[in-house]
C-alpha cells in the first residue's frame, strides 16, 4: 500500500530549518500529513545540535546523510535519492525553503516526478551570478508552480523575470515567526549567553562562511579592519565549518577575536540580542538584524535582500580594510531606537502560507 502525504517539507541546512520548523508545525496543527525530509546537507553536527528542541520542532521522518565530499556528488545523490522516495510515495506537494544546495536538487526531483512545487523566501536577488545561491534561487524559481515571497522587492524582481503575477504571492518573512515564537526565550537567554562566553565588555559578532571571502588577502584586510576595535570591544565569531577548516588549514592565527563552535539558534540569537554590531556575509542575519533593530554591517558587494538596507539596519560594506573601519566607527554609538516594521513580517507567514496551500 503506498504511502499518502498532503506535503512533504525538505530542509538540508540549519538557516532551512529555521524557516521550516513554523510551517511544519502549522500544518501538523491542522491534522496534515507531512512527509519531513533532511537531506544531511550540513555535515557539521554542531551545526544544528539541539536544533530540534530550540525550535520546538519534530525530528524528521528521513535523513539522506547526503556525501560531504563535493557539492556535484551531493547534489546528484540528494536528487536520487528523493526521486526514489517520491516515487513510491503519494505526495499532494513538496515544499522548499532558501537557495541552498538542497533547495535547488529537491527542486528538480519534485519537477521530475511531476509533483506541484512550491517554494518559500522566493524572488530574492543579488544580481550577482558568481553566488552559487543566486544560481538556485534563479532555477528554483523557474520551474516552481507556487512562489511565496518575503516582500515586496521580491514580487518585482519575479515579475521582471516574467513569472505569472497568479504564481506569486507576498506572505512575508518565515524566520520573523520563528523569532517572534521564540524572542522571550532569546531575551531571557541573554545575559546567560554572555556568562558561558565570558563576555565581560561590549562586544561584535562576527559570522563568515561564503567562499569568496575564505582567501588570504580578504580575511587579511577583514581581521585586521577588526583588530582597531578590539581594545574597546570582545569580538565574537562562531565558526561555520567552512570557515573553521580554512584557518585550520592555512594555520591562520587570530589575535583578539574568540572563534568558537557553532551555537544553537536559541544561544546565537540571544548573543546577536545583546551585541553592539554584527559583522557578516550571511544572509537572515541582515533580517534578524532589522527586525531587532541592530546595526548590521554586511561584508559582501551586494545584497539579496535590499529591503534591509532600504528599511532597516543593514549596510553593504565590502571587504576593504579602511572602508571596513570607517564604516564601523560610522555606526558605533547609533543604536537604533525602534523595530523595523516591514510588511507582513509579523510572525503570521506561516498562516498565510497555510491558507494559501489548502484553503
């Protein structure tokens, strides 16, 4: 007898889980039937250790443990291995989140099997084709029935890619309801988050994982912009596993800044609540940021999500020395007094979201 689901959700990374974990459980509500995939993407444990409590979500009903040892064997594995399973499954949807690897291979597998598509945080674009990301938002987009986008510069980058106006819809930003559901717990952890860390002054937070800034001269200019601050400021910087194997192999020293393991997203965002700044290459960090009104500093050439910088906290800065340094003495001592409010960031996307897929 084959099995029946309304939905199967696929996630292969923390960030994806983040977004998935409120939507699962608004369908689960609702006496859905979800089929909940993890591709084993993050090869990393720590990367998403206690990811499940944190998030209050169910472990998933499949773990692909998808090979670490090159993205092309990673992405053809993922999509083998879900074509097998959608196949011998009866599936009403599948459901994807971001543009990670994982989004672009369950993407394809869905297509292949002829299964409706949906895919959430759509429309996003750094124009910038060099991003193995930009690449999958660009394909997944592409064959998606159904696009749910975060705001409204999403929608209009879509409809210049001639995308039927009928296929999109702005629900908002998933990772604001995972924040709001979570923010008491964010907040109270805070002061706890800094003992375990023995923060005992003002402090940044730092992430770095995108490979074009994981090269000697850039990291270079990175950490010594850094260094002129860390005087005055404890400088935190919570270790992707890419970034982690790089200084490890190059046996770069780091003078003043505290590498340390991954957190749990409980234990980072509580760190983040309590910072001065946050310097990164990452992308929901500048929408966390935002919406907890911190200044953000982007360290990149561009951005996929503009409307940080347009309406909240977030400048793209770079990754040159001096301008690094100018343009964190620019925002040091401009704390913002106010949240963002950004349409439909309000912590009731996946209800939207919901109402959208079964009516």
């Amino acid at each position: 007898m084959t099995d029946k689901y309304d939905i199967a959700l696929v996630v292969g990374t923390r960030p994806n889980f983040v977004k998935a974990a409120p939507l699962l459980n608004k369908i689960e509500e609702q006496n859905k039937k979800v089929l909940f995939i993890h591709t084993g993407q993050h090869f990393d444990k720590n990367m998403s250790k206690n990811i499940f409590d944190d998030l209050s979500m169910r472990t998933p009903d499949i773990n692909l443990n998808a090979p670490s040892d090159s993205q092309s064997k990673q992405f053809q594995y993922i999509v083998q291995e879900l074509q097998k399973i959608f196949n011998n499954c009866e599936i009403g949807k599948v459901g994807v989140f971001g543009d990670v690897t994982s989004t672009l291979a369950a993407s394809i597998a869905a297509k292949q099997s002829d299964l409706y598509l949906f895919h959430v945080e759509s429309g996003l674009r750094s124009n910038n084709l060099g991003m193995p990301e930009e690449r999958n938002r660009i394909m997944v987009d592409a064959i998606s029935d159904l696009l749910l986008v975060p705001s409204e510069d999403a929608v209009e980058n879509l409809l210049k890619e001639r995308v039927s106006l009928d296929k999109i819809h702005n629900v908002g930003n998933i990772m604001i309801d995972t924040l709001l559901k979570n923010k008491s717990k964010i907040i109270n952890n805070s002061e706890n988050i800094k003992d375990t860390l023995n923060i005992d002054k003002p402090y940044f937070v730092m992430t770095l994982h995108r490979p074009a800034n994981l090269n000697d001269e850039t990291l270079k200019d990175i950490f010594e912009a850094i260094s002129n601050f860390t005087q005055d400021y404890q400088v935190i910087l919570p270790a992707h596993p890419r970034l982690k194997y790089y200084i490890d192999d190059k046996n770069i020293e780091l003078t003043n800044i505290a590498l340390i393991d991954p957190l749990s997203y409980i234990d980072f965002m509580s760190l983040v609540y309590g910072c001065d700044l946050v310097l990164t290459d990452s992308g929901g960090i500048q929408e966390e940021t935002t919406y907890l009104g911190i200044n953000c500093l982007t360290l990149r050439e561009e951005t996929e999500r503009p409307i940080t910088v347009q309406e909240g906290t977030n400048k793209v800065i770079g990754t040159d020395k001096e301008n690094i340094i100018n343009e964190i003495n620019n925002v040091l001592g401009s704390k913002i007094s106010k949240e963002a409010k950004i349409k439909y960031w309000d912590g009731e996307t996946s209800d939207r979201i919901f109402q959208i897929l079964f009516g």
